[in-house]
C-alpha cells in the first residue's frame, strides 16, 4: 500500500513534469514568433532612421547650395563694383596726365581747379566704399559647421528596452466634462511607461465597473447617460508585458436638463433650419422631417414647439425617430417615427402608418405643443397648451430617441428646451411610479 501511494505520487509529478515540458516548448515557439516580431520591428525603426537621416542630408546640401550662391553673388557684385569704381579712376588718372603736360599755363590753371576737386571726390567715394564694403567682413570661409555628435549619440544609444507593466495613467482634470447625457475623459500615460492602449471602465451608479472604451486613443465619449447624474470613471494602461494598476477615479456630472437643437446635417436638405437650430420651416407640399442634436436612450425628457405660422390646411407632426427614419415622408409613417400629427381641429397618433387616439382639439398660430418622453417607463405622451392630449400615445419604447417634427406648406414652429413639465405631468408620473 505504501508503495502503491508513492508510485501515484510519483506518477502525478510526472505528469506535471509531463505538462511542464509541453509549457516550456510552446514557450520556445513563442519565443521565435516573438523574436521575428522583434526582427521586423527593428528593420522598420531602422529603415526610418535611415530615411530620416537622408531627409537631412538633402535638406543640408540644399541649404549649402544656397550659401555657396549667396556668398559668390556677393563677392560678383562687390568685383563689379570695384572693377566700375577703378575703370573711372584709370580714366581720371590718365586725364590728369595729359592736363599736367598741357604748355599752355593760362589753359591749365583754368582746368586744374576742377581736375582737383574730381580728384579728391573720387577719392573720398574710395574711401567711403572700402570703409563700408561687406568685403571687409568676409572671408573665403562660410559661416556654417555641422555637429552630428548631438545626433550620434542616441543613435550609438539606440538598443532594445526592457518592456515591464505600465504605471497607472491621471486624468486631465480640466478636460473631463459633462455635456448633456454624455460625459468625456481625457488621460495621459505615465511619464515612465511604454503603453499600448487604455481600457476605460465607468460605474454608472450600481458600485460595479464595466469597460467602455478600449484602444491607443487617449479621450473617450461615453453617450447615452442619465442627465443630472454623477458618473465615476477610471482607466489603466496596457501593453504586451501586462497591465497597469488603475488610475484615481474621477468624478463627472452630466447636465442637468438637455440643451438641444435642430440638426441641419441630421435633418432633410428641403428643412430650412432657423435661428442656429431653435426653429424649423419648410416650403415643400410633401412633409420633410427634422431631428434633433441629440438623442435619448433613458430617462424622462420634456421639450415643446410653439407654432409660429400655420395654414389650416396643414398638419403639423411632432414626436419622436430613430436616426435612419425616412425624413422623405411625414413623421410616423414609417418604422421608426412615433408622433402626433393635429390640425386646427384634431390630432391622432402614428407609427408606422397605423393611425390611433384620434382626439378632437387642434392647434393655431401661438399655439404649444409638448412632447414627453418618459424612458424609465417606455412611454411617449403629448400635450398641447399644457393639457395632456389624450392617453399616453405609444408604450414599450426602448432604443435612441430624437426628438423630431416634420413640417411642409411653410409651416414654421419654434423649439423650446429645459421646459419643466405641466402640472398633470408630474401627477401622472407620479401615479406611474408608485404602481
């Protein structure tokens, strides 16, 4: 029994030694694999360097070039100069000459005075050019040198560095914001690490972190949040050694309520967008849609349209989209729109071109029509100068929303946003989540 006990000791450590050596010769494969990885690394680093190298070297013989001709053109024109300035003291020389030999006394006691004075003007333009001539101060010699030691030197240096786990990266404080239902961090690596890419996590009020984000990027936009919420972030660096401990969490806040507008790209070209985005307007007889800037995923969100021109023959259609609704064709009559389209005397609700909760009571100029998107519960009402107009429209919504209108026959409406709900809003909801 003892040796039956040792023997199946002995026959485990053999087949841990078994799986050892099997660990040891995939590692040796990996080690190859690695190595040519490494190989091809190092000829890429090289091959730009060399490049780099060869970048300067015609960058410097062009700059050497243009010396070379500066300098010569200098020295011709200073020769030339000089060679003029000389011909006419040859010239004045040999005039003077001749005046000296003149036998008549009376003819050259007239000249002389003035062969003087030319004399000593030409002299003076001697002196002033040779005293301030650029001659003076060059040389055969250009005024250059290169210093390739400065760059030798890490290049003498350059040699493999020992990879090791990244520390932990720090958020840009002052770059980490909230901005409607979405909030952007923005990081730096640690000063001492070598980092191939980040994983940023984001704990959305549970206590518990998922990752949001992964890659070389060093900023990230998480979309779709809760407004008026405080989010808490934190990021750590990776590379092919390992992965950094996490950094300081940081703490951001989205608005409080959504500032939004009318999008000119999101909307149909046919939509004029009116004062930045505040209004919508449309000549067209066919109905183009308009969608907003930004779109919801959660929470309970209010905005309104006041009606500022109105043709009773038209209908004007409010509600909500998905980003690739059919902006050729009124609101609602496809998919992926939820509205209310009314005229000066009723309204009914549509999706998908299916028409319910027609309810009597229209709209006119001045007019308010507000829309109430309630994605805690999945719910889409709509209210008209402050009065709930029917029952709760449409139900069981989960997705991106956008607020949306289309309009045509120049019907133009005005959006209002951060408008807190009617009274009967808050009843509603209230009764809503007490059930």
């Amino acid at each position: 029994a003892e040796l039956s006990e040792s023997l199946q000791n002995l026959s485990g450590r053999a087949k841990a030694a078994h799986l050892h050596i099997t660990a040891l010769k995939n590692f040796q494969d990996k080690v190859q694999v690695h190595c040519d990885s490494l190989a091809a690394e190092l000829e890429r680093q090289c091959d730009e360097l060399i490049a780099a190298v060869e970048t300067a070297r015609a960058r410097l013989k062009e700059q050497l070039l243009r010396e070379k001709e500066s300098t010569t053109k200098t020295y011709r024109d200073q020769t030339a100069a000089c060679s003029k300035r000389l011909h006419q003291t040859t010239s004045l020389v040999q005039f003077c000459i001749e005046a000296i030999k003149e036998p008549d006394p009376v003819a050259f006691m007239q000249m002389g005075p003035q062969l003087i004075g030319r004399v000593s003007d030409l002299e003076l333009k001697w002196d002033k050019e040779l005293n301030s001539s650029p001659t003076n101060r060059l040389c055969p010699y250009i005024d250059l040198d290169l210093d390739h030691k400065s760059v030798l030197r890490p290049i003498n240096n350059f040699n493999f560095v020992q990879m090791k786990p990244p520390g932990p990266p720090d958020f840009l404080q002052d770059e980490c914001v909230g901005e409607n239902n979405s909030v952007t961090a923005t990081w730096g690596p640690h000063p001492t690490s070598r980092v191939t890419g980040y994983a940023l996590e984001i704990d959305e009020g549970d206590g518990e972190f998922k990752e949001v984000h992964r890659g070389p990027e060093t900023i990230c936009t998480v979309e779709g949040l809760h407004f008026n919420t405080v989010y808490q972030l934190r990021v750590r660096a990776y590379n092919s050694s390992g992965v950094s401990p996490y950094s300081s969490s940081v703490s951001i806040r989205t608005s409080a309520t959504a500032w939004f507008s009318l999008d000119r790209i999101l909307s149909h070209p046919e939509c004029k967008i009116l004062s930045g985005g505040a209004g919508v307007t449309c000549e067209s007889y066919e109905h183009r849609v308009a969608l907003a800037s930004v779109g919801f995923s959660r929470g309970r969100h209010f905005w309104q349209f006041s009606i500022d021109s109105y043709d009773a023959n038209a209908d004007v259609v409010f509600g909500v989209a998905t980003i690739n609704v059919n902006k050729e064709i009124m609101l609602g009559k496809d998919p992926n729109g939820w509205a209310m389209y009314i005229d000066h005397q009723r309204s009914w609700f549509l999706h998908d071109s299916a028409h319910h909760g027609r309810c009597m009571g229209g709209v006119g100029v001045g007019a308010t029509v507000g829309v109430l998107l309630d994605l805690d519960h999945g719910n889409l009402s709509f209210y008209v100068n402050e009065e709930q107009q029917g029952e709760v429209a449409f139900t069981n919504l989960k997705g991106l929303y956008y607020p949306a209108v289309s309009v045509n026959r120049n019907v133009s409406v005005t959006l209002h946003t951060s408008v807190d709900p009617p009274q009967q809003v808050h009843s509603d909801y209230d009764s809503q989540s007490d059930t």
